[in-house]
C-alpha cells in the first residue's frame, strides 16, 4: 500500500483535469497569491481555532499556532510557483503535509471544511482585487489536489498500521473493508 506521491500527483492531476494551462495561471499570479497568503493562513486557523477540539491541537505546544500558520504560508504560495512545476518535489512535500496533518491529529472532518473556507475567502478577494476567474478554478484544482494528500495519508498511515499489527495481507485488509462498508445500514449499491 506504498505511496508513490508523483505518481498519486499525476493522477489526481488527471482525474482533475488540472492542466499546463492552469500551472501557468497560477505562475503567472504567484506574486499576488505570495500577498495574500497571510491573510488566507488567518481565515483557515481563525476557521479551525473556533472549534474547541481543533483548538486544544493547534495550541498544544507553545508557538505550534505560529509555526502552522507560517507553514500554511509557505504551502499557499507554493500552489502557485509548484515548486519544481509541480514535479517530485511538489508531490513529496505535499505527501509530507499530509502526514504531519496524521500525526498531529488534524482529521480531515476538520481540514476539508477548512479548506472550503479558504477557497471561499480566495474566491472573495480574487473578486475585490479583479482578477481573471480562471484563476479561481485553478487554484480551486489545487486546493483539491492537496487536500487528496492529506486525506490519502490518513488512509495509508492507518491501512499501514493495521496491517502491521495484525499480520493481514493487503487482500485481507481490503476484502473487511469492503464487507464492513457493505453491512453499514442504508448502503446501497
């Protein structure tokens, strides 16, 4: 159950439909998302510090808050520049995100919706500062491909744990999950 995070990228990329075009746009706007990325770190953690749960994590050390948002900083202005155009580089620090989001405890019932209000809060700001829709949709894309890596790592860390501790093969693992979603009351397929 390894993940290839390039390989990962370049499927969602794929499946997302997110293109050289859309890498282009956001290259050419990378200055303005540089600008604004404070801004967005603050509307995502005022979003998540609201929650008493999500709270209790961002402030459990001393300065953690403060290391997070310039790490979000720092991840929004690279969905614009992409690193190394969205290549290895791109796909392993994005993989690396995602299971410091696993190992903090930062569930994505909590970073999905956060991630809603910054695409909402970019959305708003791309409409005060006039800029072309089109980039909306790119960085939506992005947005979307990073919030995959995040979500994918809990599934790997988690499949990765479990097979560990119990000595399943892969087949096993995945035969139990499909049994036990299929005896969820209400499941239709």
């Amino acid at each position: 159950m390894a993940l290839d995070p390039q390989t990962f990228l370049q499927t969602l990329e794929e499946r997302i439909g997110f293109t050289n075009k859309d890498k282009h746009l956001l290259n050419l706007y990378a200055d303005w998302g540089k600008q604004i990325a404070p801004e967005m770190s603050d509307h995502f953690y005022s979003y998540l510090n609201r929650d008493s749960e999500m709270s209790a994590i961002l402030n459990a050390k001393e300065g953690r808050l403060h290391r997070l948002k310039d790490t979000f900083i720092q991840w929004f202005y690279e969905m614009f520049t992409g690193i190394d155009n969205w290549g290895v580089s791109y796909a392993e620090r994005r993989w690396r995100i995602g299971l410091v989001h696993v190992q903090i405890g930062i569930a994505p019932q909590h970073v999905v919706p956060a991630m809603a209000t910054v695409i909402y809060h970019v959305g708003k700001k791309l409409r005060t500062d006039g800029k072309d829709l089109e980039l909306y949709d790119a960085l939506s894309q992005i947005c979307m491909i990073d919030l995959a890596f995040i979500e994918q790592a809990y599934v790997e860390v988690s499949s990765a744990a479990v097979l560990k501790e119990t000595g399943w093969t892969e087949g096993l693992f995945r035969r139990l999950i499909a049994t036990g979603a299929n005896s969820i009351q209400g499941v239709n397929r």
